[in-house]
C-alpha cells in the first residue's frame, strides 16, 4: 500500500472513531434525559416509599386486630348488660 492510502484509512479511522465518540456521548446525554423525565414522572405519581407502605400496612394489621378484639369485648358487655336487665 502506498503512504496516501494508508493516509487515507488513518484519517477514516480517526472520523470513525470521532463518530463513535459522538455517539456514545449522544446515547449518555439521551440516557440522562430519559431518567430525569422518568425521576419526574414517579415524582408527579405522589408514589409512597415501601418502607411507608410496610408501615401503614403495619398499622391498618393491627387497627383489625383491635378491631376485633373490641367488637369481643362489647358482645360480651352487651350480653352481661342483658343478664342484669333480666334479673
């Protein structure tokens, strides 16, 4: 090969390789854009963490247990208020 064509692919190769840098920074730049409009979006959904929600979930499991255990203890005070009315 002669000294201009090797020229020539070394000067492909550097535009290729100019093109290729070009690129990967485009992709990082559409990369960055994506997740911000995403981090936006989620943002704008108001979405609870899922440490809150394990708490609230937490919460709303024991409110039914006392729930119930109420609803127990009335019955109960209802049927003795009913033996003293009896009497």
């Amino acid at each position: 090969m002669s000294s201009s064509s090797t020229k020539i692919f070394d000067e492909v190769a550097k535009l290729l390789s100019g093109a290729a840098g070009m690129a990967q920074g485009l992709r990082e730049e559409i990369d960055g854009l994506i997740k911000s409009q995403l981090d936006r979006l989620v943002s704008d959904m108001e979405l609870v963490k899922r440490e809150e929600f394990e708490v609230v979930k937490e919460m709303a499991s024991r409110a039914r247990q006392e729930n119930a255990e109420l609803k127990e203890r009335v019955a109960a005070l209802e049927a003795e208020l009913d033996k003293l009315k009896r009497r």
